[in-house]
C-alpha cells in the first residue's frame, strides 16, 4: 500500500475520496460521528500533501495550509464541538483549491501521460468539489440561511447537504435540491459552474486529445 501510495498518489486521493462519500452519511448525527469525521479528514489532508509532493507544486505551501487544518480538526475531533468548523473548513478550502491546481500542473506538463495521471482527472474533480463545499460551509456560517433544501427548509444545510450541492453543480447535472438562496451564495455556485465547465473543456479534453486522438504525441505508462 505504501509503495502504491508513492508510485500513484491520486490513484489513493481518489479512492478514499470516493470512500469518503459513502461513510460521511453515517459520521452526521452523532458526537462519535463526528469525532470520526474530523480524523477521517486528517487522514484525507494527508493523502493531499502526497498528492501534491509529486506535482510541480510547492509542498511547503501545502504544509503551511494542512498543519493549522490539522491541529483545528484533531480540537474538534477531542471536544466534539463544531465551533472552529468554519476555521479548519477555509483552510482546508484554500488547500484543496491549490492541491487541484497542483495537479492539473502535473498533468499538463508533458505530453506523456501515465496511470497516475489518468486517476488525477478524478481526484483533481474531487478536490475542486471537496473545496467548494468548504467554501459553501465557510459562507454559510458568515451569513445564515444561504442555502435551502426542500427538507428542513430553515436548519442549517449539513455537510453531506452540501457536498452534494457542490458535486451536481461541479458536473452540471442540476440534480439538487439543495439550492443558494443569497446574493453571494449563488455567485459561488455560479463560479463553480464555470470551474466545471473550463475543466472538461481545458483539461480533460487535451488529455484525451493525447490520448486517443493523437498516439503520437500521448502515451499512456
């Protein structure tokens, strides 16, 4: 596990992203769920600083960004209490953006293309919509009742909630019923959407243009 940590990071990021997905559901609601879901997201910011050791990137930066991220998630995790949520949420906003730029660095820097660049496609997808979520959770704590839901239209919207807004919006299925009702929530949807758009278009097309199209000038190793 370990050798295939180093040799394909966004292969690991990916996955347990993807894993994240499905146990976040059962960590809400309950103060041992919620302990779990601090330690699970140390776990992941760790995977992000391996992820961006092999990009061009500078690992540094990402340190300065994870270990305050870290240390707010571990306080969370020992008191059970969510009042440093918004804290550790921008800080780990700021870290997935720059992890996603980093690997979309990685993956534009030559024309050969490798297994682990082909898993960064999806774990560049999961950070950007990992980092809006963050984003969405910092806001609504700045500004209360920015987003609403077709159940429990007034509560706060909770972190599944809006992973999931970030997600439907991030791919431009529209699927949500999680919707931003203010100003500035809607203009980060709006700029989510564009993100979306600019990634299949800039990204993954010239990915496959290597690819498939052109043999010659990408190769898959």
């Amino acid at each position: 596990m370990l050798s295939l940590a180093r040799r394909q990071p966004s292969a690991i990021l990916l996955g347990a992203q993807l894993l994240g997905v499905l146990v976040y559901p059962a960590m809400e609601g309950s103060d041992v769920g919620r302990a779990l879901f601090s330690v699970f997201g140390i776990a992941i910011l760790g995977l992000v600083l391996l992820a961006v050791r092999s990009s061009p990137a500078h690992t540094w930066v990402a340190l300065c960004l994870g270990a305050p991220a870290t240390v707010l998630l571990l306080i969370q995790a020992a008191t059970q209490d969510d009042t440093l949520l918004p804290y550790s949420s921008a800080l780990e906003a700021v870290l997935y953006f720059y992890a996603a730029g980093a690997l979309i660095a990685y993956m534009l820097e030559d024309h050969v293309i490798t297994r682990d660049e082909l898993f960064a496609v999806g774990a560049t997808f999961t950070l950007v919509a990992w980092a809006f979520a963050y984003s969405f959770t910092v806001y609504q704590a700045i500004e209360p009742d920015s987003f609403t839901a077709a159940v429990n239209a007034g509560a706060d919207r909770t972190w599944v909630e809006l992973l999931f807004l970030s997600f439907t919006t991030l791919s431009s299925t529209g699927l949500s019923d999680v919707v931003p009702v203010k100003a500035f929530a809607r203009s980060l949807v709006m700029i989510e959407q564009v993100a979306g758009v600019a990634y299949l278009a800039m990204v993954v097309s010239r990915l496959v243009g290597l690819l498939v199209l052109h043999p010659q000038g990408g190769r898959l190793r």
